[in-house]
C-alpha cells in the first residue's frame, strides 16, 4: 500500500479543519473553537450543543464563531475531521516495510478500534445517534462518494496484500472492505470495563484484530521457532 491515499485523506481533513496555526491568532481561536465543540458535541449531541453555548465556553462572541464556522453542521463536519487528523500519525507506523501485510492489517484494525473508543466524539458519532447521522447523510452525495472512496483503497490496499489476492473481482473486493469497516462500529462498547469483562482496552483490541486477520486458529509460528 503506498502513502498516496493517506496522504489524500490527510489533505482533506485539513481542508477541512482549516488553519489552527497556534502561531497566529486566528489558528488559535479556530483551535480553541474546535476543542470546545468536540467536548460540547460529545457531551449533548447535537442539538443540545449550541452555537450560543460554544462561543461563550470559547471565550468568544457567536458573531465571531461564524467568522470561522457557517452553521453548526460545518463545525461538526471541522470537529469530526480534526479527531480523525490526530491518528494519522500513528497510522503512517504501518507503512514500515520491515512489517508483513498481515502485520499492517492487524495494526490497521486495532489502532482504529482504540482511537474511536478512546474519542468521544467519534464514539457518539458511530453509536447510532440519529441526529448526528442525519447531518452527516445531509452532506454533498459527492463529498460522501469520495470519502467513501478514499477509505476503500486504503483498506481495499490492505486486505489485497495481506491475503496475497490481487483485487481480481473489485465488487468482490468492495463487499469485503464494507464489512470490514463494520468492525469499527464496536469500538464505542470498548469503553466499557463491564463489557470488555475488564479486559485492558489494549488486548482486548488486539484480540479483535488478530481474530479478524488469522481467524480462530493461532497463526503458524516462523521457521525455527516451532513447538516440540
């Protein structure tokens, strides 16, 4: 898998976000304007999160945050993208050649699982509430399109060369990387010692991601190192 299709959801994600220069104070205020409404937006949803009520937290005045922010909606758009934007970091680790395919694959799976749990905000978005789904679906059929596309070759990359298979059949290859995807909606239970039976969050992501990948069996052990 190359950088291309990182580096392409990174560049909208900035986009997206927009200048936080915490150099200038225009970057700053836009920062601080995007803390405040992660928080907001986690904590009410949406329509409890007011405009009003994060221009005050913000230390600003409501005229000012739509300097920066048309509606609501674009700043939960912005504050969504700035969560995502705080992982790409850590997902660039895996272009590591020194990994294999399957390794990259598992490490893929199990750093989503632990940023989306560990973000409430991205938690709330995924867990099914209604009103943060219905802006989203509200958003541009194009914008949508290529986002979804985005994240298609990225993990489409991933499953083709961890399971040695050249996307032959990309319809084929499409259902794959949609089900996949469908892990992610588990992340939000992860937060839950209850229901994780206080498994660490960390192995319990990792079990995840080694099941998913090698299936039930453990995988076979390298040349030298097997058994008695």
């Amino acid at each position: 898998m190359s950088h291309a299709a990182i580096t392409e959801a990174e560049r909208r994600l900035l986009d997206l976000v927009g200048d936080i220069d915490p150099a200038t104070q225009k970057g700053r205020r836009r920062r601080r304007i995007l803390e405040v409404a992660t928080e907001t937006f986690a904590q009410l949803g949406y329509r409890r999160a007011s405009i009003s009520a994060i221009a005050s937290q913000a230390q600003i005045a409501k005229g000012t945050l739509y300097l920066y922010f048309a509606n609501k909606s674009e700043l939960l758009l912005a504050a969504t993208a700035w969560e995502k934007l705080k992982v790409t970091d850590s997902l660039r680790t895996l272009f590591d050649h020194e990994l294999d395919a399957r390794s990259r694959l598992r490490g893929w799976i199990k750093t989503g699982l632990l940023f989306t749990a560990r973000s409430a905000l991205l938690s709330r978005l995924i867990s099914g509430d209604e009103e943060f789904n219905a802006v989203l679906a509200d958003l541009p059929a194009p914008f949508l399109a290529e986002s979804a596309s985005i994240q298609h070759r990225i993990l489409g990359d991933l499953v083709a060369e961890a399971t040695g298979e050249a996307p032959r059949d990309p319809e084929a290859l499409r259902r794959r990387v949609t089900a996949m995807t469908m892990i992610f909606m588990v992340a939000p239970y992860l937060r839950s010692p209850h229901l994780r039976q206080e498994m660490p969050i960390e192995q319990l992501a990792e079990q995840i991601a080694t099941l998913i990948v090698d299936g039930i069996d453990p995988p076979a052990p390298p040349r030298g190192e097997e058994g008695p």
